[in-house]
C-alpha cells in the first residue's frame, strides 16, 4: 500500500515514514474498498452479476485506484453484452496503473478479435433498431430483430429483457418465461428478468391449466379410436369365419378414392406461399412504409426548419436594404449639398464672392458688397466652416459698413424721401437687427407714408424690446397714439413722469420734425 500524499510505501504504523501524513483513515478506506471487491468476485462466481456490479461500483466509490475492482467490473459489464461500459472502466484502470495491469490483456483480446467488436457493434445497432420499432408499434419486427441479435451474441442480456418483455404484451407468457429464465442463466441476480417472471408467474398457471383439459380429451379420442378399432377388428373376424347369410339382393357401394398425395402438398404449399405473402404484406410492408413516412417527415421537418432559417435570412436581408437605402438617400442629400444640386453650391459661390472682394480690399463699393452679402441664405448649408465664415462676414460687413447705410436713410429721411428711405432702413435692420436708431426711423417713415401698422410694429418693438433707448418715451408715445399695447412696468413709468418732461419731450419731437417744416411741403409721394 502507498501513500496517498507521497506514493511512499507505507509501513504497519498509522503515519507515513516519509512525509508524515496520518493514513489510520486512508488503511480504513482501502480495506473497505477491498472488502467490496471481494463480495463483487464471490458475486461474479455464482454468477450474480447485478449484485457484482453493485458491489464493485461501492469499491470504486471508496478507492478510485482500485484497478482489480475496475477490470472485475469490466468484465461484468463485457459479460452482459455492454462492450462500451467495459472498454471504458479497462481503458480508465491502464491509465491509472499503467504496468502489470491485466487491462492490457483484455484490450489486446478485443483488438485482436476485430471481428468480434464488429459483430457486437452490430448487435448494439440491431438493438436500437428493434426498440424503435417496439416504440413505433412494429412489435412483430421487433421480436425477429432480437431473435437475430440473441442468436449473434447469445449474452447480450438487454435483447433477452426486451424480448421478454415484447412477448408478455403479446400475451405469450409461456415464450416469455422461457426468454427470461435463458436471462437469468447470464446473471442470476437480473431484477428485471425475476420482476417479469414474477408479474407472468399467475398467467403461467392458469395457461397450463387451460392446456391440461386439451390433453384429457385427446387422450381419450385417442384411447376410444383405439377401443373401436379393436371392436371392429373382432367384428370382422367374426364375420370373416361365420357361415353365409341368406341372399339379399344386392347394395351397388360407390367407388372410394383417396387425393393423390402430390396433390395435397402442392395445395400445403401454396397455402403456405399465400399466408406468407399475407403476412409480408400485413406486417413487413407496412412497417416499412411506417419507417418510411417517418422518414418523410423528418425530411419535411427539416425543409420547414430550413425555410424558416431562410425567411429570418430574407427579413434581415430586407432590413439591411431598406438601412442601405436610407444610407443611400442621405449620402445623395449630403452629395446634392456639397455639389449645389439644392442651391447650396451657389450660396458657397456667392459667399466665397463676398469675401474674396473684401479681402481684395474693394471696400469703394461697400453697397454692393453689402448688397450681395445680403442675398447669401446664412441656413441654405448645413456646415460648420460655412457658418463660421459668414458669421465673421456679417460681423465685418455690419461694422463696416453699418453707419455708412444708416447715414444715407437719414439723409434721405431729412429730405422728406420717406419712400427711398425705408429700404435703406430696412437693408440696415438686416444687417444689424439691433439698430434702434434706424428702427425708430423707419416707423416715423411709415407713419409719413400712412401705414401705421408699420409704424407700430417698429415703436412696439422699442418699446418691447430696448426700455433703455433715449427713443423709449417717443416711441411710447406713438404706441399709443397708433393704440398699441403698453407693458405693466412701461405705464406705471409714464404715469409717474413730471409733465415738465412730457413737455421736453414733445419739444425733441417737434424738433426732430422741424427739418420737414423748415424745408417746406413734403413732395408727394416721397420724391
């Protein structure tokens, strides 16, 4: 015995000489597991493999380097027709205990007997073929399949368990019993085969109960045959010796003839011939048939389930057209913006213009400059740098050229060109939308034109929007002449102003018309 922890060979103590490890529990388990291997090999011998196998199974539970329980139950298994169970407990015990190790010798037994794994492969196939018949209702196939099987490997104990059963549903109990008792001939201790036995055992009774009457009357047709035949063998001897009967007249017998033996064998044969081809017609056929629409619709399965992985194929495919699509029309919109297939090739056009005239220092023309800077949609173009560039553009162009615009509209303004002013006013709100002065300018031009909704949307809008503009109190003033609406805060601050203010403040006004007084009557129509 070696040690557990360091393989060292382990003296009579209760502790290893070498490492020290306490093996008192280990000596135990050893001995457990050995004495199950023993009761397993005495099970073996009076051919009680189910009771062996359990037994070694608990040796291995105890030690799993076990390699003499391992080969035993090798060998139970190989005895009851399972090879795979046994290659693998051989093939496990070599590679624990890869010297003097009877595994080798199995192993090289079944390697050298290829034939014989073949035919026990074979076995094992034919086996799983008559229990799906037996399931699929071909019990008749089945029966033949493991009678075949039986005969091929005659230890194959599972072909004897389902035989025996197939026959016990068929009601053929006395076939049963004989199957199971051949069953327990392999291993004794078979649960299976005895629970079978026992469940047939009353059937079996009263079968040969029904069986013992049959006989009795044979039996005594038989003795009565006898019996008359010997009466009649008397008779005729009598008759044979007795004197002659008084003459009668005479009884013409018809001519007895016997079918030809011939005859009658070729009419057994065909008969035979016709129940034969019945019964390939009644059982074969249609267990083929049955094999065969099984076969059909685990084919149909298959293409349904082939469809169906094909239709997600489809659907995904679809989804990624109609995403490449999408791609596809935004890609177009992007390429149609930088190439000014909506305009926005003109708008960098004309952008790129403007400033290459005022970096060209063409400032003589600040109007036109203005004027074309003016024409530039600022959102035709959705980019960054275009927005960055015009926004330096306007700030440039505002301050330039903000006050030269705003002092031409006054001008205008003051020489009573009302009409040609507002424009101008216009194109300066345009470039700067917080001008007030020309937005208090252009309301007074559209109050000269008679348009007080002009009027009032530009003192509204001071009066909104610039509270702190020296404008603020005229143009609240105009609101409500043109009866424009005040804010709270805007009322409360004209309420509390002095009249001496009002008065200062009428007096600006008045001066800021005086010009047109001054310069005479207005031409009509602004000219």
């Amino acid at each position: 015995m070696k040690c557990y922890n360091c393989g060292n060979e382990l003296g009579t103590g209760q502790f290893c000489l070498r490492c020290g490890a306490d093996v008192s529990l280990y000596r135990r388990i050893v001995r457990l597991s050995n004495s199950y291997y023993n009761a397993g090999l005495e099970r073996a011998r009076l051919r009680d493999l189910t009771g062996a196998r359990e037994s070694l199974q608990k040796s291995l539970q105890m030690n799993k380097r076990n390699t003499d329980a391992r080969n035993l139950l090798g060998l139970v298994y190989f005895e009851t027709g399972e090879v795979v169970e046994a290659l693998c407990q051989w093939v496990v015990s070599k590679d624990l205990q890869p010297e003097n190790n009877l595994a080798d010798d199995y192993l090289k037994q079944i390697r050298d007997g290829r034939n014989q794994l073949d035919t026990m492969n074979q076995a094992v196939k034919k086996f799983n073929q008559a229990l799906t018949h037996a399931r699929m209702d071909g019990k008749d196939l089945a029966v033949i399949q493991l009678k075949r099987i039986i005969k091929q490997q005659p230890k194959f104990l599972k072909a004897y368990q389902l035989l025996g059963l197939l026959y016990i549903q068929q009601e053929d109990y006395p076939k049963a019993a004989k199957v199971l008792r051949q069953g327990l001939k392999i291993d004794t201790g078979d649960t299976l085969c005895q629970k079978y036995l026992q469940e047939i055992q009353g059937k079996l009774g009263k079968n040969l109960k029904e069986e013992e009457p049959e006989k009795t009357e044979e039996k005594s047709a038989k003795t009565s045959a006898k019996m008359s035949a010997k009466s009649s063998a008397k008779s005729t001897a009598k008759a044979f010796f007795a004197p002659d009967p008084p003459e009668k007249e005479d009884v013409v017998m018809p001519p007895y003839r016997e079918t030809p033996g011939g005859m009658r064998a070729i009419l057994w044969v065909l008969t035979g011939i016709a129940i034969a081809m019945c019964m390939y017609q009644f059982v074969i056929l249609r267990s083929k048939n049955r094999d065969e629409n099984v076969q059909i619709n685990q084919e149909i399965a298959a293409y349904d389930s082939k469809l169906a992985d094909k239709e997600l194929e489809m659907e995904a495919m679809r989804n990624q057209i109609t995403e490449l699509q999408a791609e596809n029309e935004r890609l177009s919109e992007t390429v149609g913006a930088l190439t000014g297939n909506d305009g926005s090739g003109n708008q960098y056009d004309a952008l790129l213009g403007v400033v290459s005239q005022y970096l060209a220092g063409e400032s003589s023309d600040s109007e036109g400059l203005v004027a074309a800077f003016s024409k530039i949609d600022e959102t035709a173009v959705d980019s960054e740098a275009y927005q960055k560039v015009y926004a330096v553009m306007k700030e440039h162009l505002t301050v330039d050229s903000i006050s030269d615009i705003y002092e031409e509209a006054y001008n205008l303004y003051k020489n009573y060109y009302y009409k040609k002013a507002i424009p101008v006013f216009e194109e300066c709100l345009q470039l700067s939308p917080d001008h007030v002065d020309s937005l208090y300018y252009l309301g007074l031009c559209y109050e000269k034109r008679k348009n007080p909704e002009g009027a009032l949307n530009c003192f509204q809008r001071i009066v909104n929007e610039f509270p702190t503009s020296e404008y603020y109190d005229n143009a609240v003033k105009k609101v409500k002449a043109l009866g424009g609406t005040i804010p709270e805060t805007t009322a409360a601050t004209v309420a509390e102003t002095v009249p001496a203010e009002e008065a200062a403040a009428e007096g600006e006004a008045a001066a800021e018309e005086a010009p047109a007084e001054e310069a005479g009557a207005e031409p009509e129509e602004g000219e």
